[in-house]
C-alpha cells in the first residue's frame, strides 16, 4: 500500500536518493524546502516536480504541524540537518538550532498528529571515539564536538519520544554516505570526484590515513525504507548502524576516484594525522539492521564511487 511520507532534508544527497526511492515505490511525497541549493538532486534530476513542496525552515513555528496535518502524512524521515562539521564547530550556535530544536519541534509535531512511523537521522560520529571497534548499538555515547554532540541530542530526543510517548520512532546511525548528487566541496567524495574530474589534484585535509566506513548512497535509502517498514514491529525506538562492512583510508578513497577517472595527479596533503576536531578511526557493525530487516549493503566501494563520477560526468 502507498504511504503519504513527509521528508526533511530531501534537498540534500541522501534525502534526494530516498525521496526518489519513495516515489519509485509507489509513495507520495511531500518535502520541506528552506533554501535554493543550486545542482540539488531533487531538481537537476527532474523529481521536485513529482513531489509536494512546503517551503519554510523545520524551526518556523507551526510549519511541522502544517506540513504534516495537511498533506495526511503517515510517514516521516528527518534527515534535515546541518551535517558539515567544520561549519558546527565554526557555528555551533545554528548548529544546535537546526539539528536539536529543528528536531524535537519535528517530533512534536509527530506526536500530536499521531505519525505512525517516524525516522530520524542520527550518525556514527554520536559515539564519539571509541577505542574498541566497530561501534555497536549498545555503546555509549561519548560526542565531544559541537556536531557530534548535535547528533547524540538528536538520537537521545528521538529515542525518548518512544519511550516516554510510545511514539513509533526509529534512529539511524549511518557510516559516511557517498554518491551522486553531494554538492559539499569540504567531504572527501565530491571533492576528489571534482578534482579528479578536472584534472586537478584532489585535496586531503589530514594525511591520508584517518579511516571511515563508506555506504553508497542507495544502500542508504535502501537502509531507511527497511527501517521505517519494521516501525510496524520491532525497530520501536531502537537505533540501527548501517555502513559499508569494512573501513577505507582516506588516501585508499582518493586513489580510487583518480584511478577510475583515468588521471594520474598525485592528491594534495595538506595535513599532518587527523584534522581537528574530527576522529581518526570510525566504522560500524550493521548485524542489528540486517538481523531485523534483512538489509545489507549491496554496493561495494570502487562500484559506488564509479557510479558516483557517472552522476557527476552527467550532471556538471
């Protein structure tokens, strides 16, 4: 049966896959738009004029209640959200904002107008640093830096939605997500993708060793359809992982993008260990998500990053 699903941040890579994914299966959707963001998915791709538009910012008040009330929505995925964390550390004022306030308005509004299946965004940065890896659901969470920390809050409020209201509301702790359609020149991806791509030399903020776990940007999608499906059951305030299985360098990422576009410049390192602010080593185990739903990453790492440069190669 099609759902009528609301979605925040659909304006941003992954929240473009997912609205795409939605309509694909049949759903309608309704998304918040608060800013013109040029090269947006949504758009370059044609798919904003196959969705309800409600322009506004997630903190307006009233605009949660409005968006959902009048477009009946049964479904919700937060992912807005300012998600760059040199910006948070810049800025954590607007930061917080955006990802607590912008939340448990969000989720307030869920309440009151008795969603029945609410996902909500949060990330593998809200473990903070762990010594012991892969980050598993059940530890606790250390966040130190103004982003990380805006994104623990978010998965704290959400989780005591459920256990306070009985609200169906599931939080996604997702490994790095890459594909077409990231427009942020300070992630690794987009930016080695354009370097590359121009024949330039791709820039590393760090020296090339910090790891993170990568997960294709469909697999994600895919990730919160199976989640948002088991709010029926199981999934009722719990949090799932999902990421891509096994951890990748930063250099290992960038010499893979150059190899595939066929150049042979040599990135730019411009720093010394882990840039500040940011956690050497993360990855996460994803056993929960896959025993609930039956989800697993499909897309492995070089096939992701060559459909992420056809993306880009067709839509720059």
């Amino acid at each position: 049966m099609s759902r009528s699903v609301l979605v925040t941040g659909a304006y941003g890579m992954l929240g473009g896959w997912l609205t795409k994914a939605l309509l694909d299966r049949g759903d309608r959707v309704t998304v918040l738009k608060r800013d013109q963001v040029p090269g947006a998915l949504l758009e370059v791709e044609g798919i904003e004029r196959r969705v309800t538009v409600v322009h506004g910012d997630l903190t307006d008040p009233g605009l949660p209640d409005r968006a959902i009330g009048e477009h009946e929505c049964d479904t919700v995925f937060h992912l807005a959200a300012q998600t760059i964390v040199g910006t948070a550390a810049r800025s954590p004022l607007s930061t917080w904002e955006s990802n607590v306030r912008g939340t448990y308005l969000l989720l307030e509004a869920c309440r009151t107008q008795q969603v029945a299946r609410t996902v909500v965004a949060s990330s593998d940065k809200a473990y903070g640093a762990h010594e012991e890896l892969p980050y598993t659901e059940d530890m606790a969470l250390r966040a130190t830096y103004p982003y990380d920390v805006s994104k623990a809050c978010t998965d704290l409020i959400a989780r005591s939605y459920h256990h306070t209201y009985g609200l169906p509301v599931a939080v996604t702790r997702l490994a790095n997500v890459y594909g077409g359609g990231d427009r942020n020149p300070s992630r690794i991806v987009p930016e080695a993708i354009a370097a590359a791509l121009a024949g330039r030399a791709p820039v590393i903020r760090s020296d090339g060793t910090p790891e993170r776990d990568f997960l294709y940007v469909e697999d994600a999608a895919a990730a919160y359809l199976a989640i948002a499906d088991a709010l029926d059951g199981p999934a009722r305030g719990e949090a799932f992982n999902a990421g891509g299985d096994r951890p990748h360098s930063v250099r290992e990422v960038v010499d893979i993008i150059c190899r595939l576009a066929g150049t042979d410049v040599a990135p730019d390192i411009r720093g010394a260990g882990t840039p500040a602010g940011e956690i050497d080593r993360q990855y996460v185990d994803s056993t929960k998500l896959r025993e609930t739903t039956g989800w697993r990453p499909r897309v492995d790492l070089e096939t992701g990053l060559r459909r992420a440069l056809e993306w880009y190669r067709t839509y720059d």
